[in-house]
C-alpha cells in the first residue's frame, strides 16, 4: 500500500521511521521466517503481541503490555532513545487487565483474575499502584490492600472493609494532583454512589460526596470530575427514563440537580467550554444523530454544536486547553471532520490522514506538553499498529503491532454496499470476498452480529478472515436497530427481533444474490448472542435459502431471557423486545418444527448473560421433532469463548460442519 520505505533500527523492539516515508506494512509486520504457508485458526486468533499502548502525561515514557509466553507483561520505554527500561508482571493467579497512568511515573494496575472454574479472567476492582522504575509496588485499592501477611490489618475497620467491596472507576487522575485520583464506586449488595479521593502511594481514601436519594449504580449513573473548575457532577437516568444532571456543592455536601430540555440517556459530559461557561457534552440534542453539545447550566438548555448527518460522531479531539480541533466519525468508513484547519494538532492530524490513506486512526497527544503523540492505525487488512509522533522533529517511531507475525498479504479486503428493504429503508453492510471469486457467485456465510443494538464496523476482524481464508464471502448486515445511524433507525429495530431485523438480513442476501456476488445455493449463516438467535430465527423464516447455521451463545427463548434477568434489566429489555405476546411469537424455540437444515449449537456452561438452559430449551425442541443438529458445550466457559484452546476447537468445529454441509469448490 505504501512506497519509499525507509527502515533505521535501533533496538530489538522499535524501529525509527522518518515523517515522509512509511514502511510497507508487509516488511514492518511480518518476519518471512515465521509466516505459515496460510491463514490458520492459531494465527489469527491468539492472543495479540501487543497492546495498551499509551504516552505518559509528559510524553517521556511509552507503556505497552506485551503478550510474553502467554503472561501479559507491562513494558515501559523512554520514549527518547526507544529503549525498554523496565518490565512489570504478576504470578499465574493475577494478570494484567489494563492499566492508566497516576501520573508521569506511576502506573494503575487493573488485575484480572482468574476464578476456580471460569476460563475467563475478570476484574474484581482490585488496583495496584507501582512507579514505572521500581520491581515491586502496592495495592491500593480492593480486600487486598487491607491485608498483611494473609491477615487483614489491625486498624481495618468494618466500614474501611465495606469500601472496598465495589468495583471503581476512575473518574480523574487529577493532574494538578500527582499522588491523588478520585474514583467512584457502586458497592456489592447495596444501592447508592460513593466519590473517594485516593492516594495512589498509600491507598488512603477520604470520602467526597456520596450519590443517594436516587436507585443509583454504574448502570445507570456516570460521574466527571471537572479539574479545571474542580466541580464533581453526575448523570443519572431515573425509573421513567428522564435524566438528571447533578452538581456537587462541595461548601454545603450538597447536589445542585438540573433537568435538562432535550436529555437522552445518551448524554455524556466531555468538559467545559474555554470561557467556563458551559459544558460540553455528547447527546442527541434534538439531532437524530449523537452529536457535540452545549449544555448550558443556568438555562438548563442542551443545544447542537457539531452533528454529523446520517451517522453519530465518536470522538471530539481537545487541545490541552479544551479547545475542540477535530471530531471523529464512523459511517460506512471512518472519517474525520477538522474544525480549526489553523490549529497545529488539526494540521499534524491532517498530515497523518495522508500518509495513511485506508487506515482507521486514533491520536492521543501528551496531556502536558502536547509536542507528543501516540497513533494507533488499523484496517480491514491490518491488526493495529502503533506510531510515537514527535511535533518538534516532526517525526514517526514505530511502536509495535498488536500481531507482529500475522502475514497481513493474506487478509481480505472489506466492502460497504448499501441497499433498499422490503419496507424501502435504507440499509447499510459489508461483503468481505474471497482470494479467488473471478466474478463468479460465491459460497457465502452471512455473519450476523449481536447486540442487536450495536453494529458492524470497518476493521480487521478475525472470525471474517477465517471465513474468507477458506473460500467463503461474508456478509454483515447493519440491521436496523444497530447502533450509530441515529435514534430512527435504533429505534426502528425495538420490538422487531423476529420481524423486521431478520427481513433486513434477508433483504440484504437477496440483494447480493440478485447482483451476482452470492451463489444462492450455497448460503450458511452464522452468530453468536443475538447472532445466535438470528441464525435459527432467519432459518426458519427462509427454510430454504440456507444449507446450515450456527448459532454460539444464542438465546432462543425470549421469554425465559427476561424472567432470568434483574428488575432493572428485564425492563429495558422489555421495551427492546416486546410484551409477552411478541415474547413468545418471536422466540425460536416455538417453531423448530419449520427447521430444515442442520444447525451447530455452541455455548458455554457458565454463560451469565444468556444462560445454559437457553441452550437447553432448544435442545428440547429440537430433539422433540428430530432435527439435524451438533452440540457443543464448553465447559467454564461464559458468554464467548475467552479460553485459546476452546477457541481453536470451535472454529475447527465450524469449518468442519462448513466443509460437510457448505463445501468450498477448490
């Protein structure tokens, strides 16, 4: 993609790229040696050589977490010579989740541990503080920095234990602050917000505000901590889903609470304007679309600032000083948008996005400087890559690439198409195609993302090219009801799991056929969670356009789904998928009579969020009529496959069942 390479390396890590030259990607991330002969399973989904890669506050350190013999370890680089100065890990019981910077010489450890009989590794909202120069550093957060020598410390007292019961969340690295964050916590068993201030070398904790008077978690209320007007605020979405903003008077303990015309329980807090006067937020505003808003305290009004139409923005970029440059979105392809074509940070950003054409890109600048940045870059056809940007030398090192042996000259480029359903909305979905199509139809899988309320994205996935490797176009569907086309079409989607969703799929293999990409007798389809459940229900409106489905983690029984879950959850899920009588018409299990293909059926033991036994009813029902099916339980496993092995064996199951009942012609 790329020409005029130019390759200096300087240590066995990192290599030094000029500003006006890139490196082919082909050289940069891939070892000839150590390249397989094709695509397999093992490569492309094990676990990524690289990432989590960020500047520090200063700009003078780079911290990356390297996958090192299966052990996440943190690597920290001075980011002046490129060289490694030091390593971080932890025993078999700990990993390293993820991390933030305290400041610029100390790092946020968010363990995850692995529990007895569960192959997924969770955090349970420990933090381990340690400096980026030391061997050995503390906990500061969570029962075990509470405990000396297996035993809980002597001054420990029951509500210093209680604390610590609860998942935080960073809200501030505050930093005017270096040795305090703050944090807010939804404690185990108990209803209600806590806001600390912590010490990050001695885990001290002083209380600054609680969140009460309100049915209040992490589910349904975010906090910000403004540092530059030192203001605490929250959002919360009440029973009837109106919103409230809430200010904390720090002179009284006391919350200054705000009705906001025009909120939606999408409104998220960025920061404040640079005159102080209002807050910049993210909301709909009165746009269809997620956009940047004003919210104006005084008058309690939200107005638009920047929209995108047809398509939610992502990210607003602000200077050190919240002046906004640019924002990012994401239609068909990712974009941006340049607001200040002056601004130095605008132009650099301009400047990347031409010498990367094809790539998705983030930037993150130094937060004390802003002379440093950090790139990450990916694409249909490459895993990420991480660029150090220097402003003053204007110059690009090379970082890392999150899948160094990965043979990137095999993937397979990722289409967007456009089409009009039966009901003549416009639907958007990519078509990824196999090496070698010679324009003819080809044997397709129609790979069908969960949710439904999220969507398909541009972008190297791995489960795409596995498919496409061995002679299979994909197609992803952005269904309506998906995410980031604006409140219309999400809305479009509520209460048409079993209708109008599994039409839009249709439509979309319809088109495709009806254009000559698709072989129409060679179809499977495929998901996983709500995937999973469009496989069989789109199997059993069409029983004949498909050979096979698969469906992993599915759920099949929609009234049994909302009866499982919380009082807060069976709501929300209430007003998605409809009253009882959509329940039932809707759910897969009450028409496996109409089955005429074979189906594989995955799903872990320990699956939280669509249980086993929705697994199970199907099971019954397809036994109860006689149907074609294969079953695999993973044992420990929960909602998706987390384990390499368990992992490697579905996919090998999947390409099996492909090959006998979809098979490619070579």
């Amino acid at each position: 993609m790329f020409s005029n390479v130019v390759i200096k390396t300087i240590s066995v890590l990192f290599l030094l790229i000029s500003f006006y030259s890139v490196a082919n990607q082909s050289k940069d991330n891939v070892d000839s040696k150590s390249v397989a002969e094709t695509l397999s399973i093992k490569s492309l989904f094990q676990t990524d050589d690289y990432r989590n890669v960020s500047l520090s506050p200063d700009g003078k350190h780079i911290a990356l977490i390297r996958n090192q013999n299966d052990v996440p370890v943190i690597i920290i680089v001075d980011a002046a010579t490129m060289q490694a100065v030091n390593q971080i890990s932890f025993a078999k019981k700990d990993s390293v989740g993820h991390y933030l910077w305290a400041n610029n010489d100390r790092l946020l450890i968010f363990l995850h541990t692995k529990q007895r009989n569960e192959e997924r590794k969770a955090y349970y909202g420990e933090i381990y503080s340690i400096d980026i120069d030391e061997a050995k550093g503390k906990f500061i957060f969570g029962v075990r920095s509470l405990v000396h020598r297996g035993k809980i410390k002597k001054n420990v007292t029951e509500a210093d234990y209680e604390k610590h019961l609860a998942h935080p969340r960073i809200i501030s690295t505050l930093e005017s602050d270096p040795e305090h964050i703050i944090i807010s916590t939804s404690q185990y068993g108990s209803e209600g917000m806590w806001v600390f201030k912590l010490n990050t070398y001695s885990g001290a904790i002083e209380t600054l505000a609680q969140v009460d008077g309100y049915k209040t978690d992490h589910k349904t209320t975010r906090l910000w901590y403004l540092e530059d007007k030192q203001e605490l605020w929250f959002r919360t979405i009440l029973a009837d889903n109106n919103v409230v903003l809430g200010r904390y008077d720090f002179s009284d303990d006391s919350w200054i609470k705000y009705n906001p015309k025009q909120a939606s329980t999408e409104l998220s807090i960025i920061s404040y304007t640079q005159d102080k006067q209002k807050l910049i937020v993210s909301d709909y505003c009165g746009n269809d679309t997620i956009s940047i808003c004003l919210f104006d305290p005084n008058k309690q009004t939200i107005s638009s600032l920047y929209t995108i139409e047809g398509t939610d923005v992502d990210w607003l970029y602000l200077d050190n000083e919240n002046k906004p440059y640019a924002l990012s979105y994401f239609d068909e392809y990712p974009k941006f948008k340049i607001l200040d074509e002056k601004h130095y940070m605008a132009k650099a950003l301009a400047g990347f996005l031409s010498k990367f054409p094809g790539y998705k890109l983030q930037v993150k600048w130094d937060s004390t400087y802003g002379e440093k940045a950090m790139l990450m870059l990916s694409s249909d056809v490459q895993p990420s890559l991480w660029y150090l940007f220097d402003h003053k030398k204007n110059k690009l090192n090379y970082v890392a690439s999150s899948k160094k042996t990965l043979d990137v000259s095999k993937l397979h480029q990722q289409y967007s198409f456009k089409f009009k359903a039966r009901d003549d909305m416009s639907i958007q979905g990519y078509i990824t195609l196999p090496e070698k199509s010679n324009q003819k139809p080809q044997p397709a899988i129609i790979l069908v993302h969960g949710g439904p309320h999220i969507r398909n994205y541009w972008g190297f996935d791995p489960e795409v090219q596995l498919l496409a490797s061995n002679g299979y176009a994909v197609v992803q569907v952005n269904f309506r009801g998906s995410d980031g086309f604006g409140w219309k079409f999400k809305s479009a989607g509520f209460k048409q799991w079993g209708e109008s969703i599994q039409y839009d799929i249709l439509d979309g293999v319809n088109y495709l056929i009806a254009n000559n990409y698709l072989d129409k007798d060679r179809l499977c389809i495929m998901g996983a969670s709500f995937g999973g459940y469009s496989a069989v229900k789109s199997s059993l409106i069409e029983p004949s356009l498909f050979k096979c489905a698969i469906a992993s983690s599915g759920v099949y029984d929609l009234d049994l789904l909302i009866d499982d879950s919380e009082e807060k959850e069976a709501s929300i899920l209430i007003d998605r998928v409809g009253v009882e009588v959509l329940q039932v018409s809707h759910s897969v299990i009450h028409d496996i009579n109409k089955l005429q293909i074979p189906l594989l059926l995955a799903h872990g033991s320990k699956d939280d969020r669509t249980p086993l036994e929705q697994a199970e009813v199907l099971i019954a029902q397809l036994e109860k009529h006689n149907k074609n099916y294969q079953w695999f339980e993973f044992e420990n496993e929960g909602h998706g496959f987390f384990n390499e092995n368990n992992q490697y064996k579905f996919y090998q199951h999947v390409l099996q069942f492909l090959n006998e009942h979809n098979p490619v012609e070579h």
